[in-house]
C-alpha cells in the first residue's frame, strides 16, 4: 500500500485545487431567431446556426 512520504503543504494543495473551479458555460445567440442557447445546441425553438433543423410539433386542440 503506498504511504507519502512527507505532509502535502498548503500551497501545493491550492495550486492543485487552482483548476477545480466552475465555469461559465459557453452561450450563443441564434442569428434567425435571436434566442441563447448553449453552444453547439438546438435552440429550444429547433433552430442551428441559422437553420430550421427540427419541426416543432402542431399543439393539439381539445374539441369540446
């Protein structure tokens, strides 16, 4: 089983921890309809750079 040798400093232990952060996630605008959405991502309304790419389906109506 491995044992250190010596106690891990303070400083060492930052420095590994310095890339542990969150990042913001990288956002786009769409150019057709203007909405944000995650790069690389349809947009909620179907669209990918520019393009309809995915039909949004006919909302069904009750009849009464």
């Amino acid at each position: 089983m491995a044992v250190q040798k010596s106690r891990r400093t303070p400083a060492t232990r930052g420095a590994r921890r310095a890339h542990d952060k969150l990042k913001n996630p990288a956002l786009s605008v769409d150019p057709t309809s203007g909405e944000t959405h995650l790069r690389h991502r349809v947009t909620p309304d179907g669209f990918y750079r520019g393009h309809q790419v995915v039909a949004q389906p006919e909302s069904i109506e009750d009849e009464e």
